[in-house]
C-alpha cells in the first residue's frame, strides 16, 4: 500500500450549539408564494409523496409555482452539491426538504 496517499473523513454530525444560526423568517402565508420541494428519484414513493403535497399546497393554501429539487446522483464534491441547493434556495420563497422522520 502507497503510505503516501491520504483519505478525507467528512463528518456527518450536525453543527454544535456554537455554530447555529437563526432560523429563516417564515412568510405568514403561503398563497401565491413560488415553493420548491426537495425529492429524491431513488426512493418512488417520495415522489408519489411530493406530487400529492404540491396538489395539497396548491388546492389548500393556494400556493403558485411549484419547483422540484432532485440532487440527483452523489457522485462530486460537497460544494458541487452544495451549489445546486444554494440555487435551488434562490429560486424560491419557501421550501420543503425532509419528512422530519
């Protein structure tokens, strides 16, 4: 084995209480507003999961366009992935991108 080469650990662990930052402020309502909804094509049933809420956000809280984020493959670097959800923020006024499960 080359004794030269070097692996990268990241970390998964959340940012500790020092480097917590303030939650985002949250619109009073969501009528009208552009809302993006974070999926993922490897697991089906999230998709089936995500049209039903954009239907519900549409026809319940009269929400306007809908804009899907699928990070699609993991393959590149943190900040390659980091950018397309910098982007995909930008593009909208609210968003949902977990279960909380």
């Amino acid at each position: 084995m080359d004794q030269n080469r070097r692996i990268r650990i990241l970390s998964p662990v959340a940012a500790g209480p020092g480097q917590q930052r303030p939650l985002a402020h949250r619109p009073a309502s969501l009528r009208g507003l552009r809302v993006g909804i974070r999926r993922d094509r490897t697991w089906t049933s999230f998709e089936v999961f995500t049209d039903e809420l954009a239907r519900l956000l549409r026809d319940r809280l009269g929400t306007g366009e809908m804009v899907f984020f699928d990070p699609g493959t993991r393959i590149g670097t943190p900040e390659d992935e980091s950018a397309r959800v910098v982007d995909f923020a930008r593009e909208v006024e609210a968003a949902v991108v977990g279960l909380g499960t």
